[in-house]
C-alpha cells in the first residue's frame, strides 16, 4: 500500500471534548495508525495544550501526527471573518504541504 501524505484540517481547538473536535483527532489518528504520513492542521489547543504530545495524551492517540496550531485573532470579529481568516492560513500551510488527501471538519461542514 501506498503510503499517502494527508491533511486534517478543522478550526477547532484541541482540547475540546465537543463531538467535531474528538472526531478530527480520532480521523487524524486513524490515518496514522493505517501508516499514512498525517498533518493536523487547527487553532492552537485549549488548557496549556502546545505540543503533540500534549494533545496524544489528552485523546490517547499517537504522536506521530504533525501538528501546525495556527493563530487566528477572534476577539472583536464576526463568525464569518473568522471562518475566512483561518481558512486563509489554513490553506497556505496546505498547499505548501502538497497533501495526497485532505480531510476537512469543521462547524458548517
């Protein structure tokens, strides 16, 4: 089997323990596990969380996922600037990865 590059990409915070956050992470860390190169792409994490470990921990899944936690300013915007915003970074970050597949969740999807 081929061993694929693959972007998760959602402007969740790790950390939550809200249904579209712990099905990111656990999509992310299903890919991994099948032996596929993994990208996480989200905001930064919740509670102190800042490194990949923090994060294998808190969900009990592998850290040999890659983590990219981009900074989105989210006081005194609206939702929608929001949502472009981090889907501007988000796809920056993206397309210099070169992904073979990418997987996006995120609030409307």
């Amino acid at each position: 089997m081929k061993t694929l590059t693959i972007a998760v990409c959602s402007a969740m915070e790790p950390g939550t323990s809200w249904a579209h956050g712990i099905n990111t992470i656990k999509m992310a860390d299903g890919f991994a596990k099948a032996g596929h190169k993994v990208h996480l792409v989200t905001r930064p994490g919740l509670n102190g969380m800042t490194s990949m470990l923090d994060l294998a921990r808190y969900y009990g899944i592998s850290a040999s996922i890659t983590w990219h936690p981009l900074f989105v300013p989210t006081l005194g915007f609206s939702f929608q600037y929001f949502e472009r915003w981090f889907a501007k970074k988000a796809s920056r970050v993206i397309s210099k990865l070169n992904p073979d597949f990418l997987y996006a969740r995120n609030y409307w999807c």
